[in-house]
C-alpha cells in the first residue's frame, strides 16, 4: 500500500523497554534516511534542506514545511508497526513527474524477532554506539550514491510504499499500489543494521541507462 500525499507486546518490562528503543530508532533512521535520499538524488530543490548533525556525521534533513508535514504523518504509521511488528518494508519510490517512470526504488526491509513483540523470549540488548556505527555507514552510501546512480533528467515525484503483515486494516489515509518493480532495472545492496529487536536491510534499484 502507498501513502497518499496529502500493539505493543505483553513480556517484561526489559523487553519494552528495547522494544520502544528500537522502534525509536529504526524510525528515526528513516526520517533522516529518506530526507538524505531526497537530497541527494535533487529531487527537491536544495533550499528545502538544511544540514543537521547526526550519527556523529553532517546530516541533510527536510525544512520544507509542507514535505515535512507528508513525511512526519508516514513515519508516524511506520513507528506504531515497528512497535507491532507489523511493517515488513519500507520503499521510496521516485518517479518520473511527466512520464510517470519509475526511476529509482529505495527499499528498507524489515525483520522484527516477533518473539520480542509478542513477549515470548527476551531481547538481547546491543551497543548503541555499534548500532549508531551500523546506520552512519548507510547514511553515507546513500550520500554516496551521487557517485554511480544516473542523474534524474526529469522533474520527480515520490511515492513511499509500506508492506504490513496481510492482516493488518489498511488505513483510509493509505491506499492500495503496485510493488512499482523497476522491470529490467539495476540493483545495489547497501549496508544493513540491526537493533536488539529489528533487522533493516536497504537496497536501490534505478533505471539503467
């Protein structure tokens, strides 16, 4: 399901604790990963950005109120089916305004130790320098990425897909998409982090020139 523009589990208190921390920081990564992205790839002008410090680096983050406004009311969705377990991927997907082509899919999947959320088995706390070491090598391929993804001709939109489990109600302010598969397209694995209850994964795929 796409967004249109415009549970937390029983167990100990320990594993609620790590589980709202991960939560915390897997949404966290996203807000900064996606205003990185969008920066990066010039899909908003570059006075929409400003630059924050974050994960010990220099961070470019989204001052646009509008698009800030559409971003904050996905990762509010995406923090409460972390928390449920319930999201499986994240994707941003850049498109082509006028053509309508997908040009690039920015895809984060997500696996979560159900176990933890449904308070079945305990978490295992990790270092959160580690994890903040993890997410600072993803931040800096996507600002890397510059360096061997094709330039975007054309004026761009974005679509942000989430898959959730299959049982979970789609909210009104969401509706139904296609996977928007870039048919015949190139792929490049980023690097991945996991947290003591998710593991996220990202890989783009662009349209090869």
């Amino acid at each position: 399901m796409v967004a249109d523009q415009q549970r937390l589990g029983g167990g100990s208190e320990r594993n609620s604790i790590l589980l709202k921390g991960s939560t915390n920081t897997v949404s966290e990564f996203f807000q900064y990963a996606l205003s990185s992205v969008l920066y990066q790839r010039g899909v908003y002008p570059a006075d929409n950005f400003e630059p924050t410090k974050k994960y010990g680096i220099t961070v470019m983050t989204v001052r646009d109120m509008k698009l800030q406004v559409y971003l904050k009311e996905v990762l509010e969705y995406f923090t409460k089916w972390l928390e449920t377990g319930t999201l499986q991927k994240a994707v941003l997907v850049i498109l082509g305004a006028a053509s309508g082509q997908v040009l690039e899919r920015w895809s984060f999947d997500i696996q979560t130790d159900k176990g933890v959320v449904r308070g079945e088995t305990e978490a295992t706390e990790k270092d959160e320098g580690q994890v903040m070491q993890e997410v600072q090598a993803i931040i800096r391929q996507i600002t890397a990425s510059v360096t061997f993804l094709p330039l975007l001709q054309e004026t761009c939109s974005i679509d942000l897909l989430a898959y959730t489990d299959k049982d979970l109600a789609v909210p009104s302010e969401w509706e139904e998409s296609d996977p928007r598969i870039i048919e015949g397209g190139a792929n490049v694995q980023l690097r991945s982090f996991k947290t003591s209850v998710h593991n996220v994964e990202a890989l783009v795929s662009y349209k090869a020139e």
